[in-house]
C-alpha cells in the first residue's frame, strides 16, 4: 500500500535530497507534494492529506511551528515531523505544544528521517 509524504521546506536541494532518500527508503513510499514555503505548504498539506508531512522549521511567510499549529487544527490525523538545522531543547517543547510528533537535525544522518517516518507509518 502506497504511503504519501510531503515535503515542505525553502531549499530546493534540500526538498530534492529528502524526496530521494524516502523514496529509496521503501517501494511503497511516495513523496505527493512538496512546497516552498509555509503557506503553500498548509495549502498542499490539507488538499492531499498525506500520510506524514515533514517541515522544515525557517520558512519565508509561515515558519514550520506555526504551520504545524494550523495542520494540528485542520487535519489533526497527519503526523508532522520537524526536520530543523535548529534543534534545541527549547524548540523541541514548543514544536510538541504545535503538534509536531517529532524532531529530526538535518545534520544528523538521514537514516533518522527514515528511521521516524516508518515509526509514525507502522503506528498510524
């Protein structure tokens, strides 16, 4: 069965270099969508009802947080992980007051990424 990522974050490399690296992860996963920036990304969030959304935390127009504090209210069911340059223990309180299940550093290996979504994939 397909499982449907989307990938929002400012940096095109970045959003290329995720998509690649999920969807090596596993055959059945797919990323749906990506967005640019924060707006957009509540926007494609909420039309496809993805299977996980992953947000990048410093975003023009919406930040990854206040992203995360609209899907929370608008489709609660999408579990949303953070993956931040920034990460600290005093955003990792606020992303989980927004609704963020978890919070992955870019500069850690990316087989943490993977490592979540399939945790949140397997308990969804």
């Amino acid at each position: 069965m397909t499982k449907r990522i989307v990938i929002v974050d400012d940096n095109a490399v970045i959003r290329r270099l995720l998509r690649n690296i999920l969807e090596s992860a596993e055959e059945s996963w797919v990323v749906c969508a990506e967005a640019a920036d924060g707006r957009e990304g509540v926007r494609k969030i909420q039309e496809s009802k993805p299977d996980v959304a992953i947000l990048d935390f410093v975003m023009p127009v919406m930040n990854g947080l206040e992203v995360a504090r609209v899907l929370t209210k608008t489709v609660p069911e999408v579990p949303l992980v953070l993956c931040t340059l920034h990460a600290d223990a005093v955003l990792e309180s606020e992303a989980v007051e927004a609704g963020i299940k978890k919070i992955v550093a870019k500069a850690e290996n990316m087989q943490c990424l993977v490592n979540t979504v399939r945790s949140l994939l397997k308990n969804a």
